[in-house]
C-alpha cells in the first residue's frame, strides 16, 4: 500500500511516501503553513498525484505518552484533512521524530540551512518507518 506521512508543525508541515510495497520509505517535501485549509488542499492534491492509498499523520504524544495541546492540535486537524480525503487516515505516534531526523541530517554532508529545509520531510520518513514497522492499529 502506497502511505502519504504527515509531520504537522506549528509553521511547516513535512510529507513522506513509501513505494506500494511498503519497502522504501523516501522524504517527499513541506508544506509551509498559513492555515489549516490551506494545508489540507495541498495534502488533497499530493494524495491525489502521487496515488496514495492511505495518510499517516504523527500525533505528537508527551514522553509519558499523554497528549497535550499540540496534540489537541493535531487532532482537529487530521479531523479535517478526514473530512476532505477518501482513503483511510492513520494517527502514529511521533515522539523522538524531530530528534531523529536531526540525528539522520547531520550524518550528512550539507549545510545548516538545507538541513532546516529538509528536516520536517525526514521527520515525516521517520513517522512513516516507525508506522510500517508497527503496522496499522486495528
């Protein structure tokens, strides 16, 4: 099955996809943030060319695995982007996602700036990686 992950940020939201045989899993882009609209006729359209099955959204839980406001957040949200998408949407937990895919820029050879533009992408791949190991809630 061919998976869109989401990273919701406060100002970007990062988007990954994996090819239908759940195999590879590659950092697809952000989406900077005006509003929630906004993002969800973007991920809409993404969802569409790209032939995505299903959308992963990360849901930021605390360490103690409570949620708190961004949590709230990103609840409303994958609400809406629900109400507007045909395929089925997933919530993954994403704590450490941010971290490590700091972790996985800095092993690579480029400078700051573009890793700031591609970190919310990779914290997608990770989001989307940790979903296919664990595999759908039932």
């Amino acid at each position: 099955m061919k998976y869109l992950a989401i990273d919701f940020g406060e100002k970007r939201v990062g988007l990954a996809v994996c090819d239908p045989d759940e195999t590879v899993v590659s950092p697809l882009g952000r989406i900077d943030r005006r509003d929630d609209r906004h993002v969800v006729d973007e991920i809409a359209r993404t969802v569409q060319r790209e032939e995505i099955e299903a959308v992963v959204v990360g849901l930021p839980l605390n360490m103690d695995d409570s949620e708190g406001p961004q949590a709230a957040r990103v609840r409303r949200f994958a609400d809406l982007l629900a109400q507007r998408l045909t395929v089925p949407l997933h919530l993954q937990n994403e704590q450490l996602s941010s971290f490590a895919a700091d972790g996985r820029l800095a092993q690579r050879d480029m400078t700051a700036a573009r890793q700031r533009r591609r970190q919310d992408a990779v914290a997608a791949a990770v989001i989307l990686e940790d979903f296919l190991k664990r595999g759908p809630a039932p």
